[in-house]
C-alpha cells in the first residue's frame, strides 16, 4: 500500500479527531503587532487616540502606546496606520 494512502487511513481514524497543531508561541514583535493593531482600531472607532484618562481599556491601549513610542521600533511602521509613533 501507498505511505500516502496509509497515513489518510491513520489519521481519519475516530482517536485523532481533536487533534490539532499546537500554536505557534507569540514573540514579543508579535505581541507589539498585536497591541498596535489594537490601538489602530480604536482610533478607526473613535477618532482620536486614546487617553490615559478613558475606561480601563482605553487607559491600557494608551499605555501601550506610549510604551511603543518610546521603542522607537522601526518594524512597526507597516502596521502604524494613523502614523502614531
């Protein structure tokens, strides 16, 4: 028999249906990325940049914000859509 054909066989057997791909682990540019994209779309929603006086949230995404100028992490540029840093 085919090793290909053999492994479709194996893997649409009932034991492997809830097995997945184990995620790949954030790195820090990605949870920068992610912070930034955040922040983007809350100036999308509102208009504005957030500030450290707002809600909860608005106080963390204006946080991070100030944590990314202060980077000066080049590599963010594709993603500062609303040239915030």
């Amino acid at each position: 028999m085919d090793i290909n054909k053999e492994l479709l066989l194996l893997f649409d057997d009932p034991l492997f249906v809830n097995v997945k791909v184990p995620a790949k682990p954030l790195t820090a540019d990605d949870r920068m990325v992610e912070k930034l994209l955040a922040i983007n779309a809350f100036v999308r929603d509102n208009d504005r940049e957030p500030w450290a006086m707002g809600s909860f949230e608005e106080k963390k995404l204006a946080r991070s914000l100030k944590a990314l100028r202060e980077s000066g992490n080049e590599s963010l540029k594709d993603w500062d859509e609303f040239h915030l840093l």
